[in-house]
C-alpha cells in the first residue's frame, strides 16, 4: 500500500478556454455571496447578527446586478495568467492540502497498524503562457512573464504560511523540554538566515517561532530580497525543515500540532513547490519542423533538395554517427527568426529549464 500511495500522480492542467468570458471581478463577488450564504447557515447568530449578514449579502447581490459581467475586450495572455492563478490564491492554496488529511484519515480509519505516510499526489500543470499553439501573443517573454507571475504567487503563499506557524506555535523552552537535536537544528538555521542575533532577540526562549522566522528569512532569500540570508537549494530542503519541526513537535508529545498546524504548510510547500503550477509548452507543427529542418541543415549541410539518407548516417549500433560533435556544434544554436511571432529558440529552453521543469516534461511538452 505504501508503495502504491508513493506512485500516485494526478496533474490537473490550468487552461485559458477562450469561451471563458467571466471577469476576476465577477468570480471574487460569486466568491464572497458563497461565503455570506455559508456563514447564514450557522445557528450561533444573534438576530441582529443575521440582519447584519442577510444585508451584506443583498448588498454582494445589488453590486453583482450592476457589475458589468463580461469583458469589453479580448483579455491579453498576461490578464490570462492573473486570472488562472486568481483560482489558485482564492481555492486552491487553502484547499488542496485538505484531500491530504481526507487522504490521511481514511488510512488510519482502515490502515490503523500499518503506520502509512501520505505522500501528496497532487501536481498542477498550467498552459497559460506557454501555448504556442495557434495564438502568437504567446511569445518568449510572455511565457518569461507567466512563470515569473507563478513563482511569486507560491512564494508570496508559502511567506503568508510560514508568518503564520511563527505567531501560531509559541511554544516556550522555559515550559516544555524541547529535544536536543532540533535544538541543533535550529541553531544551523539562525546561522543560515544571517540574522539570528534579531530573531532570538524578538522571540527569547521560543525556539518554534525562531525557527520558522530563519525558514522565512531563507525564503525571501531564495526569491531574491535577503541578501544576507542563504537561499534554499530546493523545495525539498524547506519540506524536510519543515518535517524536522513536526517530528520534534511529535517527541514534545504535542503531536495534534505537528499534524493540524505544521504538515499542512509542508503538504502545501511539497505541491506547490517554488512555482504554483508547471508550465506546459506548446508549439504549432509548422514551427516544430522549421527548427527540427535548421537545425539538420546545421549538422548536415546538404543540398536545400536532397533529402538526407537517414540510413547511411547511423553507425553499427543504430545510433547516429558523430553524435558527439554534432551535439557539440549545436550549442548555442539559435533558429533564425521566422515570420511568426512565437518562434521557439534554445534561449527560452534553457529559461524554462532553470525555473523548475525537467527536460524530461519539456521534450513531451515541446513535442505534443
């Protein structure tokens, strides 16, 4: 069983449909009279408390009446991306860890020996920003954009989460004995956020809220606004900092914190990661095998009209003879620029590979 949970990948695909037509405006006023409506059903209220929550809803309802629904225009690729990651501020950020604890839950209800762990099996994928496919407004720089915009909406999310473990687990050394190995832990972390005089200053003999405030120096960091703290190598230096905190919160018997408070936050970093969601690429036929054909009269320079015989140029082994030094020649390689707009050149290749997708996702991406 725990083999099986540790295989499982689902990847929900963000997309822009261009029958889409509802305004962010719109989706966030649907947004609060769903929250109205939720918190009318609590019998708690006093009667002037529901008078008060039935007139903000009327009020959502009369805004929402006079809202102009769809847009005036066609919305550009960068109001796309914002409207894509607007589901992911206002839903999914919040909701996604909780299929892990359902997840979680129904394993212990059926599993109560076995001691399985849940590994999250969510990825996100997103085409807005990198859909070439028909649309030139899709260029370099938009899809630059796109993962950039993705980026600072993880960042911006797992800062908030992290500000929150920091005024939420206050737990004193003075009160409770904290173990000794975490303790090293987070004397490594002061010295990594380089500013560990400031934190023990402002949280004395709260180690839990020192440490998460080193975490959270480390990621502005890691986003490029901390120059004095050290950036985390990976997302899975920070979910494993963050599982040194559940397990020492475990042996300080406060285990419903560990599990409530803390591994929702590693669940959420170990989805989400640096980049909210993965950017599938893709691009048009025409463009593909304009590149694929410059790139072979690069490496074979023939006749414009003899076609290359592709037998003749493999060795003994069915590999292609001299694979080595035509590599080599290929580097650096830029596709001339073709007539369309969205022309697909190494540069972008090499930006997308240093934001987080493996060449693996890139390659089934680019030849989809």
């Amino acid at each position: 069983m725990q083999k099986a949970l540790d295989t499982i990948d689902v990847q929900p695909t963000i997309t822009a449909h261009p029958t889409e037509a509802k305004r962010v405006t719109v989706l966030e006023i649907h947004r609060r009279i769903y929250l109205k409506l939720y918190e009318l059903e609590s019998p708690r209220w006093t009667p002037r408390e529901r008078t008060g929550l039935v007139m903000a809803l009327r009020n959502e309802i009369d805004i929402l009446w006079m809202t102009g629904e769809i847009r005036l225009e066609k919305p550009t690729v960068q109001q796309e991306i914002q409207w894509g990651l607007h589901f992911f501020r206002e839903t999914l950020f919040e909701r996604t860890s909780g299929l892990c604890e359902l997840l979680e839950a129904a394993l212990r209800r059926h599993y109560p020996e076995d001691g399985l762990r849940v590994k999250p099996p969510l990825r996100f994928s997103s085409w807005i920003g990198g859909d070439r496919d028909g649309n030139p407004y899709v260029t370099v720089d938009v899809t630059r954009e796109a993962l950039a915009a993705n980026r600072r909406a993880a960042m911006e999310r797992i800062d908030r989460r992290l500000n929150e473990l920091t005024h939420l687990v206050s737990l004193s050394s003075s009160e409770a004995a904290v173990p000794e190995t975490f303790m090293a832990q987070l004397t490594h972390q002061l010295e990594l956020s380089g500013r560990g005089d400031v934190i023990i200053a402002r949280n004395r003999h709260e180690p839990f809220r020192q440490y998460f405030s080193s975490l959270r120096a480390r990621l502005t960091a890691t986003g490029g606004g901390d120059p004095k703290a050290k950036p985390f190598a990976s997302v899975a230096e920070l979910a494993s900092c963050l599982l040194a905190s559940e397990e020492a919160l475990a042996r300080m018997q406060a285990i419903s914190i560990a599990s409530s408070i803390v591994r929702p936050v590693r669940w959420e970093v170990e989805i989400f990661g640096f980049r909210t969601a993965s950017l599938d690429l893709r691009q048009n036929t025409t463009v593909i095998n304009r590149v694929l054909a410059e790139l072979w009269r690069k490496l074979n320079p023939l006749d414009a009209n003899e076609r290359p015989n592709r037998e003749a140029k493999r060795g003994p082994n069915g590999s292609i003879a001299n694979s080595k030094s035509r590599s080599a020649s290929c580097r650096g390689f830029v596709a001339s620029p073709p007539r369309p707009r969205n022309c697909w050149t190494c540069s972008p290749w090499r930006a997308k590979s240093s934001k987080g997708l493996t060449r693996k996702r890139l390659a089934r991406s680019f030849c989809r």
